[in-house]
C-alpha cells in the first residue's frame, strides 16, 4: 500500500507561486485533507500528485517509486500512478444506466463480465444503492448520483482515492450524510484517501490529519485535534473552529520558566505554558475559544451583549468587550437581552499565547 511523499514541491503559473514548496509525507491507510481558503493551492496539489499538471521543481514519490522529479527528469503519467478520482463535477454519463456507467471504467481496462458484474454487486451494497442499476443518472437524486460516482471511482480498486470537493454540489442535510458515508468507505476500502475541501467542518470530522494551506504555503499538518487545541499560528487559529476564536491584545512579561504574567482587559493574570515558554514578546495576542469565554454573575470583565443567537443545542453570544465584538458559546438555551451587561471570565487549560508581530504561537497553557 503507498505513501505518498512530497519533497520540495512547486507549481508556478508563470510569475505566481500556486504552491510554494511544499512537503509532506501521507501516510498508507490515511485520511488526509487539503484545506484551505480558495485559491490556496489545493486543487493543485492533488492534481500535482495524480499527474494531471507537473510541478515547476521538486519530487514526487508514492508507494517507494518516484513518479516525479525535476531533477532525474521522471514524470510518471496518471495512468500508471493506481490513483482513482472524484471531482467536485462528478458527470456521470447520460445515455447510460448506473451498472453501465461503473461498468465503464473496467471494460477499459479489459476485465471479464463476470468480474465486472461481481465487482459492481459488491459496490452497489456498499454505497446502497443495489436498487438503482437499471435506472439512468436523470432518474436519481443528487445523492444518489453522487453514490453512483463513487462506485465508478472505487471500481477499480485504487490505492490511493483523490477527491476533490464531492460534497460541495449537495445540500447540507446530504452533505452531513455522505460524510458519514465517506468514513465508514474510508475504512471499508483499506484505501488511502486525500481529500479537498475548502470547509474546515468537513475537515475536522472527517480527517486523520489536516494539511491546512494558505497562498500555497503550508500552514500546518496536524491532527483535526491537535490543529483544534494548539494552532501553530494566527492563521490556522482563526480557521480553524466555528465560531472563530476570539484574539484579545494583551502584553506580557516572562516570569518563570513556563510562566509570564499576561495583562489584558484590564486583568492581570498568570499564563502556565504546558511546556517552557522561550522568549516571550511584549505585544502577544491572548487567543480564547468562544467555550472558553464564560458569563458568569462573578466574573471580573464587563461587557455587554450585542447579540444572541440560540440555537437550540447552545446558544452563541455575541459581546461587545472594550471596542471589539467578542464570542462566548454557552451549552444549552439562554437568551440574554441585547444590550445587558454581563460579567466574563477566561478561564481554563485551553489558552492559547501568540507573538502579535509573527503571528507564531508562542504557547498553550493555562489561565
Ligand atoms: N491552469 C492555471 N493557470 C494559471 N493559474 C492557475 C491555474 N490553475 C490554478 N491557478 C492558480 O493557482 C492558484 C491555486 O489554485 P487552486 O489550486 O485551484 O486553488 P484551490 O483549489 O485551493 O482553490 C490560484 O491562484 C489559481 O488562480
Ligand atoms: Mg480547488
């Protein structure tokens, strides 16, 4: 089974840098997704490692064998690289019925009817729709055609399972469906799955790691977790989670090895880095989950509420703190007026020290 390796990777479209050199090592077996704003670079970089557009410089390797580079000269072509595709424009063929537009793809590639037919039972029970076969793509919904889809993509058995955006065309109650559907297949086929999207949702959930960019450059490579608790930058922090983490100004001043005193607000605390805190600039950005930013009668910040969105499960509380709009979210059904005053607190192991300047995180720790 392959792991795909990318080594200095770069695509130029004359002056402009679509992926600015990148590496990055995709295990066997993994759910990997491209993430990102668009424009980032995602496309490109699985279309870069299908062999569908060839890199300016850098390697390629999957599975052990180098399928491209710049230097050797090499350039594998897609059909030799055992990777199937779903694209955000599934077309499935009209004038064909489900069975036919699987079937497709393996008569090409000479397998015998008796194969074929086996091969589609098996994916039509996978993808449950055994009962579409003889009906033609116009006769299905979106879902359904998006199943039928995916069965003609994993026909032929790839290793390695590129999709780009395939849920972006369905409504979102679908959507959700299919992600079901998506990880439970991820498993089922054994296979090596990278994945493009441009919802950091989609990501999260579906995802073993997340390799999130930003104008062609890697931002980070994480776990969803890891990426979700200890984002390495202003960047991915803001991207990551929704509602957006709130980023509050505040200076601060080292006092330990794993300590520094951190004053925000008008508040002056103790941040407890969970490892040693390095050098620790004065002008630091204090970033705090919107759970993490609690109403509470005690609490020693005033702010008063600008908006309130309840929605059923929490209710998302929009505050306004000194001149910024602020986000707490709050488990179960509260309405606070707008306009109240409410009393803030930030509390809790989840917070998170960045240098303003670089943007760089500096830490997580505790408040
Ligand atoms: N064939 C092309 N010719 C010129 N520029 C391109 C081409 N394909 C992509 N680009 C540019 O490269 C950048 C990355 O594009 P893409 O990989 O499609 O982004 P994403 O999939 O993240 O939205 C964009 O700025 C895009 O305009
Ligand atoms: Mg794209």
């Amino acid at each position: 089974m392959p792991e795909i390796i990318l080594k200095n990777v770069t695509k130029r479209f004359g002056k402009s840098v679509a992926v600015d050199n990148l590496n990055l090592t995709i295990p066997t077996r993994s759910f990997i997704t491209l993430l990102g704003p668009s424009g980032c670079g995602k496309t490109t970089t699985l279309r870069m490692i299908a062999g569908l557009e060839t890199p300016t410089e850098g390697e390629i390797i999957i599975d052990g064998k180098t399928v491209f580079s710049s230097e050797k000269g090499v350039n594998v072509p897609p059909n030799k690289r055992d990777v199937g595709f779903l694209f955000q424009n599934y077309a499935l063929w009209p004038h064909m019925t489900v069975y036919q537009n699987i079937a497709f793809g393996l008569e090409n590639l000479k397998w015998d009817k008796k194969r074929i037919r086996q091969r589609i039972d098996e994916l039509l029970a996978m993808l449950k729709i055994e009962e579409y076969e003889k009906r033609y793509p116009s006769e299905l919904s979106g879902g359904q055609q998006q199943r039928v889809a995916i069965a003609r993509t994993l026909a032929p058995n790839p290793k390695v399972l590129f999709m780009d955006e395939p849920l972006s065309n369905l409504d979102a109650k679908l959507r959700t469906e299919m992600r079901t559907e998506l990880k439970r297949l991820h498993i089922d086929t054994d296979s090596t799955f990278v994945y493009v999207t441009h919802d950091q949702l989609e990501a999260m959930t579906l995802s073993t790691k997340v390799c999130l960019m930003e104008k062609g450059l890697l931002q980070q490579y994480a776990s969803p977790l890891e990426m979700y608790l200890r984002p390495a930058n202003l960047f991915v922090a803001d991207f990551m989670g929704s509602p957006t983490m709130n980023f509050l100004k505040a200076t601060a001043k080292k006092t330990g090895d794993c300590t520094c005193e951190v004053s925000f607000c008008g508040l002056t605390r103790t941040f407890t880095g969970s490892k040693p805190l390095g050098d620790v600039p004065e002008q630091v950005t204090l970033g705090v989950r919107p759970e993490f930013m609690t109403i509470r009668p005690d609490g020693p910040v005033k702010a008063s509420v600008y908006s309130t969105l309840p929605a059923g499960m929490e209710t998302t509380v929009k505050l306004r703190l000194g001149g910024e709009i602020v986000t707490s979210v709050i488990f179960g059904s509260v309405d606070y007026p707008i306009d109240s005053e409410v009393s803030l607190d930030f509390c809790g192991s989840d917070m998170l020290l960045y240098s303003t300047e670089s943007g760089a995180l500096i830490a997580d720790g505790s408040l």
